[in-house]
C-alpha cells in the first residue's frame, strides 16, 4: 500500500485521542506529543512482521532497503502528524521507533 490508501488512525480516534484532549482540558494547555510508532508496518519491514523477537537482531527485521518504502514511511508520518491535527492535536516530535536500541542501524 505504497499509496497509503488504507490509513487509518480509526484506533487512535476511539482509543487515544478523547483521553489526550481531556488530558489538555485538565491541563488547561496544549500538550507536547511526542509520537514514537512501536514498529513501522509489517509490509514495510524485511521479515514482514512487525515483531522482531531477540535472534534477528540486525538482521531481516529492518525496513525495506527500497526508495519506495521508505518514501511510504515518510508519507505515513506525515499523514499521521496532519491526522492528528485535523483531531485538534499538535505532534511537537517524532521518532522512527519506541525502542531506539532495537535495530538501530536498519531504519
């Protein structure tokens, strides 16, 4: 899905999205959101799976050494920044994954 025809932050908007807005209500400011993906999607990644498990450590369990994947992971963080924007929330940051010691040298 290199077009990204099926993204979708549905999950986010049922599951994370009311509490972060509450969160800001409380607050009574706009949050700092950092957003850090737990994997990049599975057809995105060498071993087609978004787990990796202990043994595959640097190895087929990277993202794809392909231009047109790595362009579809930029879109993605890109439309995932502006869909939470249309949701009223401002991302201040990303990073590529939540685990940065995890395959450090294949994203």
């Amino acid at each position: 899905d290199l077009d990204l025809e099926h993204f979708s932050i549905s999950q986010d908007e049922e599951r994370r999205i009311p509490h972060i807005l509450n969160a800001q209500d409380v607050a009574g400011e706009k949050l700092k959101l950092l957003a850090s993906p737990w994997s990049a999607p599975a057809w995105m990644k060498t071993n087609g799976a978004m787990i990796c498990g202990v043994n595959s450590l640097w190895k087929d369990c990277a993202l794809k050494n392909d231009t047109q994947v790595q362009q579809a992971y930029a879109n993605y963080f890109s439309r995932f920044i502006s869909a939470y924007a249309e949701n009223g929330l401002d991302v201040w940051g990303v990073t590529v994954q939540n685990e940065p010691q995890e395959n450090i040298l294949t994203y």
